[in-house]
C-alpha cells in the first residue's frame, strides 16, 4: 500500500475523499474520483469533516504513472517537484542502489554510522514498536534492507516516485511525498529519521533539518548523508581544478558537477546543504551532534593495506565509477532545460568516461556524514 500525495494539494497528507479536502487546499490537478480507494470505511467516517485518518491507494504502475512523471530524453522525471531533475525510473534506480552497496561497503558493511548507538536506540522492546524513517527512499534498498534488519520496527520511504519493481516486506511501506510541503504530519513518531543524497530537491535546507528533529521522538537519532561534488586528490584533503579551465590537469567529473550543481543552485536547490552536513547538526533540540567523512575511491585503482581492504576499495571504486558514469548521463535532462548547446555536455560526459575508464587521474569521491540525537522534553526545555 502506498500512501499518496498528489500534485496540487497544500499540505502533504494522503489523499482523502474530495468532501473532506482542508478548504484552502489548491484544488487537484487530477481527478480523483478515478482512483483505486481502498478500506475508506474501515478509517474515515465521510460524514465527518474533521476525520483524521489517512485513505489507502493502491498504487498501479501502468495506470498511475502518467500521474507522477512524464517523459523526457528517453527518461522518465517527476511532476511533483521541479526542482529535482534527474530521472526517476529503473536505470535511476539502479544507480541508487550501486551508491547504497558503495557505501555500505565504506561503512564496514553497516548501513549507518554509529552502528552501536542507533542499534540502540532500535532495540526491541516489549509493547513498543520502534518505527524508522527514510527521505528520498530512491530505490528503496536501504529502507528494506532496515526493515528487514528491524522486524520489530515499521518503515516508512518517503519520496517523489516510487520504485515498484521490488518486493517488500511487511513492515515496510513506501508513501509519494514532496518534503518540501513540511513534514508536520510525521512529527514525534519515529525512532531514527534517515535522508541521504537529498539536498538537490530540497528548497529550504534549514527548515528541512527542522523538520527532521520534529519527526523524531525524544531520545530518536537523525542522520544525514550527502556527497561533495568536488573530487579529491589523493591526500583526501586537496580538491582536484576543474578541467577545461585552463592547465595542464583538472577532473572532468568535477567539471560537469560544478557546472549541474550550479544550475541546481540557480533553480532553487539548497544544493550547499551538504557542506552543512559536513559542520554537524547544530540544533538546539539535539544532542551528541557527531560529523564523520568517507572517502570513496572514483575507479578500482586504490590499494589497501590487506588484500580484503583492497577488495574492498576496488569494490567501492568499481560501484563509484559506475554510478558517476550514470549520473553524468542522466544529467542531460537538467542541461537542455537550462539550454546547454548539447555537443558541449557531450563533450564533458566523454571526456568523464575517458578518464573514468583509463584511471587517468587518481579521485576520491568524499561522502559527509551527521548524526544527532533529539534530546528528551525536559532537556529541550
């Protein structure tokens, strides 16, 4: 089941009966009434104008997906938020699920940092269901590896479309979201908050971090992730230039980021949000505020101190190379928008594969980290 926020409304709750819409809701820009409803009964009384309960839709890939994106470029994009311009359809997806293996290989195979805090906090105890949250779901690997991890939790993945083609366990369940609505309707009703790679379709990058300590109940744990477009040398610490700049050297994936992330910025995108991460999670309602940064090699060409560590980073290289030869491809869409002469952004993503497929230049791809915990009533006070 899938809980369903269409285009047009004002506030990012389910769909209901059309009678029961708030009234200063923008009217819907489809029609309702030909929408699969099921079990209304069961939660809402429709007589009733103030009913509380979410409708249930189901959510049919061949009906419905001309109601969430349209297409473009071979591609398939989102209708709800026009600030995030890269694809939502199954390569996309894919993508998502070579950067999640990446980086739960960069994590020591965990899926968060601080394994034994947010262990913790998820333990099963007697007659309380602990309850996770995941913004920008993307392809859904990370909420249901979790919910399968934490039976004894409900999972919820929030985002623009959804990725239908996997299964899922029982205790997850995927619902169509535009964050930037707000997320009041989630406040104090989850145990850990997680949002990764999200800040090129967040709007406002401070009321967003608000928004995910008030989804928290006290003692809960928020984290964060999102990359640095800019590549590093490989003294982690030196960016590389941007190539086609002038000099002998430079990145070229540094290049067509640098130019995508300003015409992010440009659009709307608080696309700076992750330098944000990267200072920690400065909120006065959370505690124990924690930073930590993880370099991924751009190409299996690093070297480990045991031959399972470097396994392990020609893994991640390999994953890493991957996914930035998709994202430089799926980048087009966002490039015509902003009328690019096209045989200029094809020179700039064959000029990434060239030096992606020759390791020409050695780059580390940094994934920043925050973490905090919501401090308890008393505290916060």
């Amino acid at each position: 089941m899938l809980r369903l926020v269409p285009p047009g409304l004002s506030w990012p709750l389910s769909l209901r009966r059309p009678n029961i819409l708030r009234p200063d809701a923008a009217p819907p820009l489809f029609d309702q009434s030909a929408l699969n409803y099921e079990s209304l009964e069961d939660c809402c009384d429709p007589s009733s104008s103030s009913c509380s309960a979410m409708s249930l839709y189901s959510f049919n890939s061949e009906r419905d997906t001309a109601t969430f994106v349209h297409n473009a470029n071979g591609r398939k994009f989102n209708k709800l938020n026009p600030l995030y311009k890269l694809p939502s359809d199954q390569p996309e997806f894919s993508r998502h699920d070579k950067q999640h293996e990446l980086l739960k290989s960069a994590l020591g195979g965990h899926l968060y940092p601080a394994s034994e805090l947010v262990e913790s906090v998820l333990s099963n105890i007697p007659n309380r269901r602990k309850a996770i949250l995941d913004l920008g779901s993307g392809s859904g690997a990370w909420c249901i590896e979790m919910a399968n991890k934490f039976e004894h939790a409900d999972v919820v993945g929030v985002d623009l479309v959804a990725n239908a083609s996997r299964p899922t366990p029982s205790n997850f369940r995927f619902e169509f979201d535009d964050i930037n609505l707000g997320l009041s309707h989630y406040y104090n009703q989850f145990d850990l908050v997680h949002s990764r790679a999200v800040v090129n379709g967040i709007d406002d990058f401070t009321r967003y971090v608000e928004d995910i300590v008030g989804c928290l109940r006290p003692g809960g744990v928020a984290i964060l992730v999102e990359g640095d477009w800019r590549p590093y040398r490989e003294d982690k610490v030196t960016p590389y230039p941007l190539a086609g700049l002038g000099g002998n050297e430079g990145s070229w994936w540094g290049r067509i980021c640098f130019e995508a992330f300003e015409l992010m910025k440009k659009r709307g995108s608080s696309i700076d949000g992750g330098d944000e991460v990267e200072k920690g999670l400065h909120h006065p309602l959370l505690r124990d505020n924690q930073t930590a940064s993880y370099f991924v090699p751009l190409g299996p060409w690093a070297i480990g101190d045991t031959e399972d560590y470097t396994a392990d980073l020609k893994k991640q290289g390999q994953l890493m190379a991957e996914n930035a030869k998709e994202f430089t491809g799926a980048l087009s869409h966002l490039f015509e928008d902003a009328e690019f002469p096209s045989e200029v952004v094809s020179s700039w993503v064959d000029n990434v594969n060239a030096d992606l497929e020759n390791n020409k230049i050695r780059q580390y791809v940094k994934y920043r980290y925050a973490w905090g915990i919501k401090k308890a009533s008393e505290a916060a006070e």
